[in-house]
C-alpha cells in the first residue's frame, strides 16, 4: 500500500487483497491472510476533513469470486459501470409499465413457470451456490427445493392478499383501497441464503404488477442471473427480471434514487 497526504486530503492506492479501514481520523490498512471476495479495486478518493470522511468509494473494474473451500477462482464478473445501469433501470421502468397492465392470474402463471425452471435447474443452481460461499451442496439442493416452496405459497395467497379493500359504504360514496404496482424493485440479496431471500422479494414484486433488477451479494452473484434466466425461459420479457453486479457506491446510489 502506499499513501500521500495533500493538504487535509489523503489519496490512497489499493492492492486488491488490502482493505482500508479509517479509525477516527487515521488511515491504516488490514490485509487479508485468506483469499475471500477479491475484487481488483483502486481507493477512487478518501477525503478527510478533521475526524470526518466525506467520500470513500472503491473503483472496482471487476468481481472475482473464489471458492472457499479450494481457493481456487469459481467465478468473475464485470462491474457494471454508469450507462450499464442507466440502461438497466431504463429497461426495468419499461417493464413495469408494461407489466402493471397484466393481470393477476397471468402473474400467478408466470411465477409458477419461473419456479419449475428453476426446479429444472436445481442441480447446476446448487452446485453453483456451494462453489460460491461454501454451502454443502445438500443443504444447497434443500434451499433450492425451500425457494420453490416457499413461492408457490406466495403465488397460492396472491388473489386474496393483493385483492382491492372494500370499506363500509357511505350514503353516495364506494369506498375501496386498491393495490396498485409501485415500478422497479430494486433488491440486494444476502449470501449465505441466496435464493430466499431473494424469492422474498421477486416473487412478490412480480406477483404485484412490479419489475425488479437483483444485485446480489458479491460472494454469490450467479443466483441473480440464475432467477433472471428462469423467467426469461418461463416466457417473460428480459426486461421484466434482471441480475446486474455494481460497487457498493452505484448500489447505494441506486437504492437513493427515486
């Protein structure tokens, strides 16, 4: 690692396995003993007013994901940078106008088709979540087999829980609270269950007349492109169910973005 201080700002340059870590006011470095997540990523700018930290991001140009039980690389992916997002979030504002027009049995249908792909995947969607973050490869078929229970559940609720709300009538008045879609749902997946706590929130975004665009966790980043493909195979637009991997920085600044 090596540093320079300007003034009160410090600039610094990251080898890939180092983290940085700002302790009030002080720049220090901790590097890894064990290849994890690596991402070959240089410190943009860490700007130091006094004890504050007004900016840090990671220009990171691409994920490389290893096997943690071998070590050995399992995976890369590219970053995306601002027009690949800017494109994305188009594509998913497009989607959702569209799918906002469907109906809740054709959303019903489309779920249930989406999770049989995903059942015909099982054994490559498994094998690559254990090779990802180091599941065993049981207990990674068990979450595959969870995931598709646990939306057909939500698909089996939809008509009653998304239904309008009639309210007692008043003399010339009908009164009702209708669910309406809201646009893009944008999720951010953990690893350790990928696909649950992913199918918590795509199946019922899609269910609600939403698109969505998953990120997720860099530590296992196949699942997304695995749910995308599935509704992709199952008859959706590409559009409607997209899987795209971003920086920590894009990511929050696309959750800020309205």
């Amino acid at each position: 690692m090596s540093s320079h201080a300007i003034g009160d700002d410090i600039e610094i340059q990251l080898r890939h396995n180092d983290v940085a870590i700002l302790v009030m006011g002080t720049l220090s470095t901790n590097i890894r003993k064990t290849r994890c997540n690596r991402t070959h990523q240089r410190a943009e700018s860490l700007i130091v007013v006094g004890k504050l930290v007004n900016y840090y991001r990671c220009a990171m140009a691409e994920l490389i994901v290893d096997n943690p039980y071998t070590l050995e690389e399992c995976v890369r992916f590219p970053y995306a940078d601002e027009d690949t997002i800017n494109r994305t979030l188009d594509a998913a504002q497009a989607a959702a106008r569209r799918h906002a027009k469907t109906s809740i049995e054709s959303r019903i249908a489309l779920c249930e088709r989406a999770i049989a792909e995903m059942e015909a995947a099982k054994e490559s969607i498994a094998a690559d979540i254990t090779n990802m973050m180091g599941k065993p490869l049981r207990q990674a078929r068990n979450e595959v087999a969870g995931m598709a229970k646990r939306a057909r559940h939500m698909c089996s609720i939809a008509q009653d829980s998304l239904a309008d709300i009639v309210l007692p009538e008043l003399p010339g008045f009908q009164r009702r609270i209708v669910r309406t879609p809201l646009g893009v749902v944008f999720s951010l997946p953990a690893w350790n269950y990928p696909l649950l706590t992913a199918v918590n929130v795509v199946i019922p975004a899609i269910l609600a007349g939403n698109s969505v665009v998953l990120k997720h966790s860099p530590r296992s980043p196949l699942c997304g492109a695995h749910l995308a493909n599935a509704f992709v195979r199952a008859g959706a637009p590409s559009e409607l169910v997209q899987a795209i991997m971003m920086d920590y920085a894009a990511s929050e600044a696309t959750a800020a973005d309205p």
